[in-house]
C-alpha cells in the first residue's frame, strides 16, 4: 500500500483543544531541560531532514539559546511557546498544544476574519460588536504591535515547508495562532486605516463559536451547461464514500458525452491511493508515483522498515526507495474530454502528489497557483510524547521526491496562473473558476 501523507496542521489549531481549567501547572527548570533534551534526540532519530539543520549553525544557537534561558519554571504554554519555532520544520512537523491558555476567559479570540496581502492585514469578517468596521479595512496594529510584526510572528509558529509560508495560510489560522502566541485577551485595541483615516478603537474578543462555519462537502458536483462540468474534490479520504461517489460521477460524464471537465483540487490531503484512483479516471497511460523517497530510520518506525525493506536499499541510516511507473487501474468510463484542474497553495501534502503527476505527465492542464508543498519535502507521520509537559511531537519521518523534481523544479507550477487581487480575496469570488471557464470558451471557440 501506499503512503498516507497527512497534513497535521489542524492538531494544534482546533479551538476545542484547549482547556478552561484556569490552575495551570508550572513545570522545573529541570522539567523543561529534560523536554527539551528529549525533543532534540527524538526528532534527531526521526525526522529525515533535522541532522542536516543543526548543521546550520544558527539552527543550532536556537536550540543552544533556548536552553540556556531556562532559568525559572514555566507553564506548559510558555513550553510551547518556546520550542514550537524550533519544531516546525516543514508542513508535517509541530508541536500539539493541548493545555491552558491564561487569563481564562470566555470569549479570547481576535475578532475578525483576515486576508493577508502585500504584507498588510484587511479585516475580511467582522465578527465584533464594532458592526462599523467594515470589510477591507487595514489593521495596522493589534495590541500596540505593528500587523507585519505580528505575522512575521505568527509565521514562525505555522508548520510549513522552506523558508517562506504563503499568507493564506496563516490568513487561515490567524484567530487561532494568534492567541497561542499571545494569549488570551478580553478585548484588543487596533488601529485601522479606513479611507477616512487612521483610528485606534478597542473591540471585545469573541468565542472560538462565531469561527464556526458549514464545513465544504468532501464532493461537489455539477453539470454547468451540456458540454461541461465542474467537480470539486476535498480530501483523499472516507475511501469506501470517496470510490463510490468518483465512480458515479465519471459514469455520469460518459453517459451525458461531457466534453470538458473542472476538477478543483485546491485542498485537502489524505490517502495517495485515492489520488491514485482520481488518476485512473483520467489516464490510461503509466506513471511513476514518486521518483524516490528516503525513510529515516529509528525505533519507533522498525516495523515499517521491515515489511517495506524488500522495495528499496538500506543505506547510512535511510531505507532509500526508487519507484518504476505503474499502470493505471483501467476504467470503462475513463474520461476522454479534456481536463482543467483547479490547484493552489491548498493543494499540499496528497493533493501535491496528485497534481505533480498530473503535470508531469500532461495528463491535464493546471490552472491557478503554485502547489504549496516543494516536490522534495518530507512527509510521513510519526510521533513522541515529551515526558513532563506530555506534548506531543508529530514528525515527518520521510523525505519524498515528487513527480518534476528530477527536472530540477521547486514547486507545481500551473499551465495557467491566476493570481487574485485584493478585491476578490475579500469578496470570496471564485475567480479562478471563472478564468478555467473562460479558458474552455475559448478552446471551443477555436474548434468551430
């Protein structure tokens, strides 16, 4: 079986893992230091990449730095507060918080939706009582603190791959990881640039209640006019729903003779055997899944090295593994129109396994943004428990070399780019979906 490539963003992002118990425990010096130490050899067993960044020596004085400013007991927040930078690593590596955030309160988070672009904050959702503040006001402070500062802030804390992270991930999370990084506050005093000016007002927090919104179906489906349709694929998971429904779907194309087909893949990850089956019902032709990956090994994955070391050479600590092309499962109800796949900086983890090979065997054309995820990057979840502030510590364990990185490219790039501006982040239009229909107006256009 394949790999599961999970994203686990969403383990230190759920406002639900956070206690209301308003008597945190302060942990010893000794108790932190001997996390700390812990840490630091665990993730140097487990993750694939983390020796070759303590050779940085910058890195390195990080970790050096930390624990030498332990000097006085701290709670489980200011822990992670402190190691969480030095954890994140890549997309699949953090630190899962479930403890106390104090002052208790009942209603602690930033009130607003965010977009972040060019380096400037734009209040998307109001969700104050300040019903005045309207959508696309700048925030130019939060709390006496400069916006960029408090995203450049933020950014070190948001598990992400390289050294930059796109904003609309930390646009995303924004109400979330502010408050791990801050804290708690009952109200929050902003300045705003509206086109009247500049005024700093205060604004009560909110509950992590006024965050909650109808989650997308994993599938949506339509048929837009007799030559088209638009499917949209969440993640690559709930795999008995996921075949049934795909199958239904593409049964549908052939009997209604659609000749083009949107698919939106700009979310989700899950299970690349899925995006394996998504692909058999656009080609017939072989691919190769990855080019190679490099699994770390250590005690804690001795299992998995010893039922997959028959596909790959055990080399200076690493089951290293090269993959041949595969065939396709064949499908009688294959489509046989052409294809435009939505994608973006949402399509990480099994969605970028999905689109690279996509794009490197021309399967379809690419519309939209670069993936997010660098075609070599890590993935693979393992995970250790720190024996005082029993965090734990989710690491990826393997580096993978995706379809293209044999080309020397960096990320999935699309055959279209579409970039919105600020006026469509904010209203929610659906811009590229209207450029991909353009784009196939245009194509018929050419076949009359």
């Amino acid at each position: 079986m394949k790999t599961v490539l999970h994203l686990v963003l969403v383990l230190c992002c759920s406002p639900t893992l956070f206690a209301q118990d308003n008597t945190p425990r302060y942990y010893t010096p000794a108790e932190i230091l001997e996390d700390i130490q812990f840490l630091e050899t665990s993730l140097n067993d487990i993750h694939p990449t983390f020796s070759q960044s303590m050779a940085d020596a910058s890195y390195a004085q990080q970790w050096d730095s930390v624990k030498r400013n332990i000097d006085k007991p701290l709670t489980k927040h200011d822990v992670f507060k402190l190691l969480q930078p030095l954890v994140t690593l890549d997309g699949h590596t953090t630190l899962r918080f479930d403890g106390k955030i104090q002052p208790k309160l009942d209603a602690p988070y930033f009130p607003f939706r965010v977009i972040i672009n060019d380096d400037r904050l734009y209040v998307k959702d109001n969700l104050s009582s300040d019903t005045s503040i309207m959508t696309g006001t700048i925030i130019e402070s939060i709390n006496g603190i400069p916006s960029t500062d408090v995203i450049n802030t933020l950014a070190q804390y948001i598990p992400h791959d390289s050294t930059f992270i796109f904003p609309s991930k930390i646009s995303d999370v924004f109400h979330t990881f502010y408050r791990l990084v801050y804290g708690n506050f009952a109200e929050f005093s902003i300045t705003l640039n509206e086109e009247g000016g500049r005024k700093t007002v205060r604004v009560p927090g909110v509950s992590g209640k006024a965050f909650r919104t109808k989650s997308r179906p994993q599938f949506e489906f339509d048929i837009i006019n007799p030559a088209t349709a638009y499917l949209s694929v969440g993640t690559f998971k709930n795999t008995e729903y996921f075949l049934s429904y795909v199958d239904s779907v593409f049964t549908v194309l052939q009997q209604k003779e659609i000749d083009y087909l949107i698919l939106d893949k700009r979310s989700g990850g899950g299970f690349t055997t899925l995006a394996d089956s998504l692909l058999s019902y656009l080609t017939d032709q072989p691919y190769q899944p990855y080019i190679r990956k490099s699994v770390k090994i250590s005690e804690t994955n001795r299992d998995y090295v010893k039922d997959n070391k028959s596909k790959g050479v055990i080399e200076n600590g690493y089951l290293n593994i090269s993959y041949i092309p595969e065939n396709p499962i064949p499908r009688v109800n294959r489509f046989k129109g052409n294809t435009y796949i939505l994608m973006g900086h949402g399509s990480y983890s099994a969605a970028t396994y999905f689109v690279s090979i996509i794009k490197s065997n021309n399967i379809a054309a690419l519309v939209g943004k670069n993936s997010a995820q660098p075609l070599v990057s890590n993935g693979d979840l393992n995970r250790v428990k720190l024996p005082n502030t029993q965090m734990w510590c989710y690491s990826s364990m393997s580096t993978y070399h995706f379809s293209g990185s044999e080309n020397g490219n960096i990320l999935v790039t699309p055959d279209y780019c579409y970039i919105p501006d600020i006026e469509e982040l904010l209203s929610g239009r659906d811009g590229c979906l209207e450029y991909a229909k353009r784009l196939i107006q245009a194509e018929n256009n050419k076949r009359r």
